[in-house]
C-alpha cells in the first residue's frame, strides 16, 4: 500500500447510512431497515492490495462477498503453479478463490476439461453456495459435453467449492454465456449471445426459428438442476451481445448489452453499436426493446436495479452525438438510467476523462449510491491521476448521476477492475487484473495475475 497515491474527490466521505444491506433474489446487495446502520468512512486509501495466481495469465472477472464475511472471486486461470494447486495443463479453466475478509486465501478451485474454458459470472445461491457461469470448449473432464465451438457452461458449487451438478448449453457454433443468477422461484437465468448461423434458426423454444444473422442475445430459463425450462433469442443480422440480466418485480428478466443491427427486433437503432436492453415476461416472450447510444460504438455491460425501481446501465461509449450528450473523451464510462415501464431514458452521464474509460460492474450501495467499477487510462476530466497505461478505476455516484467520490488502482502496466462490492464495514472491495509490479501492485507472479483490493 502506498498512501502517497490516493485519489478522492472530496477529503473525506463519511455518510451514516440509514440502511444496511440484504441480498436481492439476484444475490446483490439491497436496502433494508432491518438491522443496525452502517457508518462508511471512505479516505481513499488501499487498507490492501493483493495478487492470486501462477506463471500463467489469470484474471477475475466477478465476485461475491460470502456469508462469512469473506469474499469468493471468480475468473479463469492458464496457469498450473503458484495458487492454482489442482490442475496440471496450461488450458483455460474456471477458477473459484475464497478468501478472507481479509485478503488470506482460505481455499482455490479449478473446473473445466482437456480444452478452454472461459469464468465469467458468479453469484450466491439459496443454499450458501455458488452459480458459476462462462463457456467451454471442453467435453471430457467436469464438462458434461460440448455442441460445438464453444458452449454455455454452466456449474454449480457448495459453499467449500465442490462441484455439485453442471450443464451446457449450445449448437454448432460459438455461444458464451456472461452471466447467470438464481431466480426468484430457486431456478436459473442465464444470459449471453447465440451464434444464431451456426445453430440454423435453432435456440427459441416458442417455434420461432427465424435465422437472424451472426450472433443475438440468448437467454435461458433453467430448474433448480439446471435443466431448461425455455430459451428464447433476439436480435437482427448482424452482431447482438447480452453481458448482464436480471430479474424484474414482475418475474419477467431485463437483458442488456450492445446491438449492431438495425432490423427484426432492433426498432430505434442509433448507430454502428448501441446499448441495447430486452425486457421479457415470466415466459420469455418480448414485451419491449430499446436502444441508446450514437453515431460510434456504445457497448452497455452491466445494469442494477435503482431505488425508484427504474434501471441504471453502465459501459462505455465512443459517441458524441444524439443521447450521448456531453462527451469526454476517446471513449467515456457512460451510464444511463431509463424506466421500467418501457425503456424511457430518465437521464444520462458521460464520466472520465480524454481517453479511454470504462464500466464493467455496478451495484447499488446501501446508502442510496451506486458503485461502479472499470478502467481508465484518463488522468483528466473527472480523473485525478493515472499510475500507467491503464488502471483499474471505481467511481460512486447518487441516484442523479452525480459523481460522488473516484479513485484508481494500479502500476505502470496494464490493471482492470472488472466487479466491486461495498463490504459489510463500509468500504469497497475490487477484482480484476494486472500485468504490473509497482506502485500499487506490489507482487507480480506471472503473466497476468487476479488483482484484489480493498479500499478503505
């Protein structure tokens, strides 16, 4: 830790929240008024910073924070040294880390084949466990089978990370899977895209089979097994990616991403990318669709419920015209909050700085602010400094898309923040990944490594 290189907005935030937190059904952090209040006292400074992995390349891409108190961070390892203590190939596997509130590692697990798979999403699970989802290429090993290219892999795990059942799902050709939760009925939704070509028409299982084009949002409804209940996709004929989903009041799901097409189920396309959300019924089938976005590329990766039960999207955006009203620079962290009744932009925020910015992760804080997490190579605008050629970088905003409090992590490399939770003692915790050795990343163990750290 070095304190010299803190960065905050304001000298000190400390708000006494009226709430403390209780998981949603989709396993994320929520108000209520049921327990004590929490006092969050956020300096910006690393209380720790800390790197898991081998000679290899390994990444988190999610986390959640655990029942005890400690934290499960999720991703893919290449490596077979180091931490990664059950594996003996270089392939891609999934990789499950618990440690401590405090940062010690209390147990590290591999899942996967002879071939890559790819983690990319984990979440809580009724019963104290874990949903873990990504893709795989794999058909032997823990991998039930494969379809084709890649597949849908889904997998669950009990508390102490033993493999408890998994599922794929895919066809012939590329589908990949980004994120998957436990629904409110104690089943499965599953989101990510459908490489629609090399299915032929297939994956709706409402009799449509209408052969849209190169990829569509895919989603898949799933038992307390994982066993499929019904899947349905969207999109047009060119390139339609789902990254995040959840579950609405009503029992139907809201999937989001980005589109480039602009025909069959894009109506108001905007430009060469757009975010793009699908909202659908308890049954899948299509309420309603909005874009937003300009002239460039706009790619949405992950939304949260806000308090007034609307949406809030987060990703980033390289356009400068039409609902991206106030750009930065190359590329901002764009968020926007819309309704939930039929996709109405409520209001819209370019956040960063004259480069490249962007979102990975937003949560809803219990204080009524919401936390995001990314990366930065800005050292403008609404960014303090830059300690490289990209950092990791968490911003709080209030619920007018206002910016609260920033700060970025990192060394002279190249670090990413990929997910961030508030923790139960009122400060942030953030995973991701490095290629550096200095400043703020201390250790260095390979190629790329997980990177977590504690903000205090």
């Amino acid at each position: 830790m070095l304190p010299t290189n803190f960065k905050y907005l304001l000298p000190i935030i400390a708000i006494t929240l009226l709430f403390s937190c209780k998981k949603d059904d989709n396993g994320n952090e929520n108000p209520s008024d049921d327990d004590p209040p929490v006092q969050i006292d956020l300096e910006g400074v690393i209380e720790f910073s800390k790197t898991f992995g081998g000679s290899g390349e390994d990444k988190a891409t999610a986390m959640v924070i655990a029942n005890d108190g400690g934290y499960v961070v999720f991703g893919s390892t290449k490596s077979n040294d180091g931490d990664i203590v059950d594996k003996t190939d270089l392939n891609s596997d999934f990789w499950a880390l618990k440690l401590t509130a405090d940062g010690e590692k209390v147990w590290s697990k591999t899942y996967g084949g002879s071939n890559d798979e790819e983690g990319q999403s984990i979440r809580k699970t009724n019963d104290g466990g874990y949903i873990l989802s990504g893709f795989s290429r794999s058909s032997d090993g823990d991998v039930g089978g494969n379809e084709g290219f890649q597949d849908y892999w889904i997998v669950k795990i009990d508390r102490s990370g033993n493999l408890q059942w998994e599922q794929h799902y895919g066809f012939a050709g590329g589908e990949q899977c980004f994120s998957t939760f436990q629904t409110s009925d104690g089943g499965y939704f599953a989101t990510g895209f459908l490489d629609v070509t090399g299915s032929n028409g297939q994956g709706n299982d409402d009799g449509r089979s209408v052969q849209h084009g190169v990829g569509e949002f895919w989603g898949i409804k799933m038992d307390s097994e994982g066993n499929k209940e019904w899947r349905r996709y969207f999109g047009g004929t060119n390139n339609d990616r789902s990254y995040d989903a959840l579950e609405t009041d009503d029992g139907g799901f809201l999937l989001v991403g980005a589109s480039e097409s602009d025909d069959f189920d894009i109506t108001d396309s905007k430009g060469s990318y757009d975010y793009w959300v699908v909202r659908v019924n308890a049954d899948g089938d299509k309420l309603w669709t909005k874009s937003f976005g300009g002239e460039e590329i706009d790619v949405a990766y992950a939304v949260t419920k806000s308090m007034d039960g609307n949406y809030i999207l987060v990703g980033d955006a390289r356009s400068t015209d039409q609902d991206v009203s106030n750009p930065i620079g190359n590329a901002d962290l764009w968020a926007v909050k819309f309704s939930d009744n039929n996709g109405a932009m409520i209001w819209e925020k370019s956040f960063g700085g004259t480069e490249f910015d962007s979102a990975k992760s937003i949560k809803a804080m219990s204080d009524g602010n919401y936390l995001i997490s990314g990366a930065t190579r800005s050292a403008n605008g609404d960014v303090t400094s830059n300690n490289g050629q990209n950092d990791a970088w968490v911003i709080i905003i209030n619920e007018d898309g206002e910016l609260q409090f920033e700060m970025n992590v990192g060394g002279s490399d190249l670090d990413f923040a990929n997910d961030a939770h508030q923790t139960a003692d009122g400060k942030i915790i953030l995973v991701g990944d490095t290629e550096s050795n200095d400043i703020d990343v201390t250790n260095n163990r390979g190629f790329n490594d997980l990177l977590i750290v504690k903000i205090k």
